[in-house]
C-alpha cells in the first residue's frame, strides 16, 4: 500500500510532465472526500520542485443564497443545479487561466459567509503555474472540457459523513432531511456525468494515510468501481 507522500509524489510528477504554459488541474470530490487538504499537500509538493501553482476553491463562486434556495431550501435538485456560478468561474478563472489565456485572474465572486458579491482586482499568474481547482460538481458537463489533467477523490460515503459530521456538526446519518438535499444531489451529479470515468486519476482516499490510486487515464492502476458510485449514504456541507 503506497503511503500518502508516495501518492502526492505520483501526482507532482504527472503534472510536472504536462506540457508547457499554464494547465488546469481540477480536484473534485464529495465534501468530506479530503480534497481540499489533498489540493493543498499537492500545492506544495509541487511549489517545493520548483512549480509555480495557483489554487482556486470553487466554494469561492457560490450563487448567492437566493439562487441557492430558490427551489426550495432541502432541494437536491438546487444543490445540484444552482449551488455555483459557472459563468463567474469561466469569466475569472478558466478563461484568462487557460494556457493561451491573458494570465489575469480573480480567485473568487462571492463571499459566502456574508451572501455578497465580490468585485476584486485581478491578479496575474506565472505564465508556467499549475492552476489547481478544488472543489464538487468539477466534471460536469459545461467544465470537463477545460481540465487540462483532473482527479476524482473516492470514499465511502458513510466515511464522507462521519467526517462532515465531526468537521461541521451535521447530522452524520443519511436520512437527515437537511443531509438528503447533498446525499441527493450528488447522485444527481453521478447519474449525469459518473464523474470517476471522466477523471485523469482516481484516488481513493477512506485510509487518510494510505490513499490508493483506483484508476488512472493510462490505465496502470486497478479499475475498480469507486465505493462512492453505489451513491449509499452522504452528506456536503455548505450547498
């Protein structure tokens, strides 16, 4: 079983082999799968050999809460459909971003906490940064098309919700009526778009310390089916 610095190693190595110019690397995964922590171990094992990198959170391009809610506030299908602002990420981030893009970026629109707009002044990025873009929903159908390499991050869902549960004091059981908006919402993104045959590399991630590389584009790794495809029992915490 590799250990985590190992998996990090494979994947630092993988981006550093793309071509020239800036790339665009999505990390996708249920809240709860470790992605975020995963996007910035990844960070700065690629700033440690020498890669410029830029990090992007989607949680950053919430629809404000109106949108959200609009169909009603435990609709799975308004999680799914109405939780982010697509076009503020292409404008921001993925157009100026892409490797024949103008470089000048904004990292976010909305501030979520206080349910406003953000106007913030661009910023230019290294003509040579990896560009990783952390966040659910990344290999739906409007967004798949620009990730340039991309992962998919597996656990079980009941390993999901336990460490939603611990991190943000949700409800860990699947029935909650306030969890099955998320539960419900990311089956929807399943059944639409089976984001772990889309993804460059899947990682499953339930033993934090020995992630397990599930499948890769080159196909050197086991191709098993993601524990989180069976789409059991979930939770995401900030639709």
């Amino acid at each position: 079983m590799p250990s985590r610095r190992e998996v990090l190693l494979h994947l630092s190595s993988a981006l550093q082999a793309l071509p020239s110019g800036r790339r665009l690397v999505a990390i996708d995964g249920v809240d709860g799968s470790g992605k975020t922590v995963l996007a910035a171990e990844l960070a700065a094992a690629l700033r440690d050999a020498g890669r410029s990198v830029v990090e992007v959170h989607v949680d950053d391009f919430h629809h404000l809460r109106a949108r959200r809610y609009a169909r009603g506030r435990l609709s799975p299908e308004g999680f799914w459909l109405d939780s982010y602002d697509y076009v503020a990420l292409e404008r921001d981030v993925l157009r100026p971003l892409r490797a024949d893009g103008p470089g000048f970026y904004r990292w976010g629109a909305t501030d979520l906490d206080r349910d406003v707009r953000l106007d913030l002044v661009p910023v230019e990025a290294p003509g040579d940064a990896i560009v990783l873009v952390e966040g659910i929903f990344l290999h739906r159908n409007e967004l798949v098309r620009w990730w340039d390499y991309s992962l998919y991050i597996d656990v079980p869902f009941e390993e999901s919700a336990r460490r939603m549960a611990v991190r943000d004091g949700l409800p860990a059981a699947a029935d909650d009526l306030h969890v099955r908006r998320y539960v419900d919402g990311q089956k929807l993104y399943f059944e639409a778009c089976r984001p772990w045959e889309r993804a460059s590399v899947v990682i499953d991630n339930a033993d934090w310390s020995s992630p397990r590389l599930v499948l890769t584009g080159d196909g050197d790794a086991d191709s098993s089916r993601p524990s989180s495809a069976s789409g059991t029992e979930g939770s995401e915490a900030r639709g």
